[in-house]
C-alpha cells in the first residue's frame, strides 16, 4: 500500500490509542502479560477488545500499535509487514511488543506474526472471528500463544461502570436501587458503549455492522436475505428449543446442512451460542433440540421481533451468559 498514507495512520492511531484512558479495568489472566506466548484476544465486535489492550499497554513501556479496521488499510497486504516494520524502527527505534487490533482482516498475517515471534517479540492481537483465529493460530502458531475471550459487561461490572457499590445485605432503599439497575441492564445489555448511551438505535447498527462485515462479506454468503431472516429469527427465539430440519421448514432454507453451517458462522462471530440438552448418551445429544442464546440481552430487546416482554427467557440468557 501507500507507504505515505501507512505512515499517517499509523502516526493518527498513536495518538488516538494512547490519548483515552478513562475506562473501566477488565479481568485477564496473568499469564497473557506473564507468558512470552502470543496473546490472542477474541470477542464479539465492540466488547472492548481495544479497551482491553489499552490497559495492557498501561503495563508497558515501549510497543508499537497498529489498528486492521481502519478503512485506510484496506489496501493492506502480508507483504506490507515488512514495510510497517521499517517505518516503526524509523520513527520509534525498537520496541520490543506489538498489539494488533482486528488483524484477521490481512490475509497471511499469522506467517509476520510467527517470524515476530520467533525473533523474541511479545505479540497481542484481537480479533471478532473465533474460527478465523483459532484455526489459523492452530496451523501456524500451535503450541506458541494463549488465548483470551472477552464478553460485553455482566452485571458486576455494569456496577463497577455506574459506581455503584454492591452490599450482600442492602437496606430496602438498596435493594429498591439494585433492581432498579438490574433492569436496565436487562433492557440495555452489557456493550460498554450502549451502558453508556442507553441508545436503542446504536444497538440496531451494531448488529447490522457484525451481520455484515464479520459474517456475510467474509464468509461470502450469497442467499443474504435467508441468512437475515434466520439470524433475526434465532435471536427473537433465544433461550428456546430449535432444530435444524424445522428451521429449514419455517424459512424455506434449501437444506437442513446449511441453516447447521449459518448457525456455525454465528458463532463464530460470538453473536449467538448453541448448547446441547444434557443426556449421558453423546447420540442423544447430537440428535436432540438445541437451544440458542444471545451474546446480548440488549440485542434481544431492541433488534429482535418480539410481541410482549419475555424476561423468564431473558433471565435465561443472561445466566447463561454468566
């Protein structure tokens, strides 16, 4: 790509990732700063990944930053690795850590990041596809780095964002104020920016967003318009029962393997779950109904298609969730 355009975000994204530290502190494992492995940090888009980077970054002294979802490195490829490298020694000297943001959007990037690594680099990367993650980190990297996933807020730590101090035994004023938060977040979810906002509208754009460009651009799904449907129609059922062959029958999807392959990319893009209902019997589990949940009860409150307040599946969802 443009080495002059390269240069100006990566100088623009600097200043940007280090300018904003007001945010609240997420849990990680010890080992993902401890370990000289790959940190691999993968969640759903706009969980707070690059959140969480910052405050690793806050344990560092030097690294360099570089941020894949930014529409000026569309035309990014594997071989510009190595002219980044040259402008970061230029500009930087050398640092000895990398944090990458979204960088399954270069194709080949796990090959630099293995020679990184091989080099004596310690290297943090994110990324909205578990699949496109794993299964690059499996054939390239095995056995060379860890890996950490990241949810939207639950319920303590929408507390922690509001300040508000939780008491195993509250006053009656206290619980009155404790129910009264625990309903918000029932209606909003845990998305830092939406326990922000409380913005409805936001919610609807972040779900278009991963729909489209984490799962029907990257994965080339051409009947979009079934995909939709099905995706629209799995988060208004969270919490029930469903199963391949009826879904095909309600959506008029041509086989029963591909709404199986369309659930898969939802997965993967951390936007639903599937879990099998529980028999000793790993036959029965296979063949029985299962159920779907939500990354996100806010989703399910202002994107899905519902007639009436469903909180005992709500409810569900979120103790899954946790």
């Amino acid at each position: 790509m443009d080495i002059n355009k390269l240069k100006q975000t990566i100088i623009d994204q600097k200043a940007v990732f280090q300018g904003k530290r007001d945010f609240l502190p997420r849990f990680f494992s010890t080992s993902l700063f401890e370990s000289k492995k790959i940190a691999a940090i993968t969640g759903v888009r706009r969980s707070g990944k690059s959140t969480l980077l910052r405050q690793i970054a806050g344990q560092c002294e030097n690294y360099y930053y570089l941020n894949f979802e930014d529409e000026r490195l569309l035309d990014f490829v594997v071989n510009d690795f190595n002219s980044l490298l040259e402008i970061y020694f230029s500009f930087y000297g050398e640092k000895g850590v990398f944090f990458f943001d979204e960088i399954q959007n270069v194709s080949g990037w796990e090959k630099f990041v293995g020679r990184m690594f091989s080099e004596g680099y310690k290297i943090y990367i994110t990324g909205s596809n578990a699949k496109l993650l794993s299964s690059e980190l499996a054939t390239s990297l095995t056995g060379r780095h860890l890996r950490h996933e990241l949810y939207p807020f639950g319920f303590s730590e929408f507390l922690d964002y509001k300040k508000i101090k939780y008491e195993k035994l509250p006053t009656t004023a206290g619980k009155v104020m404790m129910l009264k938060y625990f309903d918000e977040f029932l209606l909003y979810g845990g998305f830092p920016e939406i326990v922000e906002s409380r913005n409805g509208e936001e919610l609807r754009q972040l779900y278009q967003d991963i729909l489209i460009k984490d799962l029907i651009v990257r994965f080339k799904i051409k009947d979009a318009k079934s995909f939709r449907e099905l995706a629209l129609y799995l988060l208004s059922n969270s919490g029930r029962p469903v199963s391949y062959n009826n879904l095909k029958k309600v959506l008029g999807i041509k086989s029963a393997t591909t709404v199986k392959n369309y659930i898969e990319y939802l997965a993967e893009s951390y936007l639903n779950f599937s879990i099998s209902k529980f028999d000793y019997s790993l036959k029965k589990q296979i063949k029985n109904d299962k159920k779907i949940f939500s990354i996100d009860t806010g989703l399910i409150n202002f994107v899905s298609f519902l007639f009436a307040p469903e909180s005992g599946r709500i409810l569900e969802n979120v103790v899954f969730l946790e």
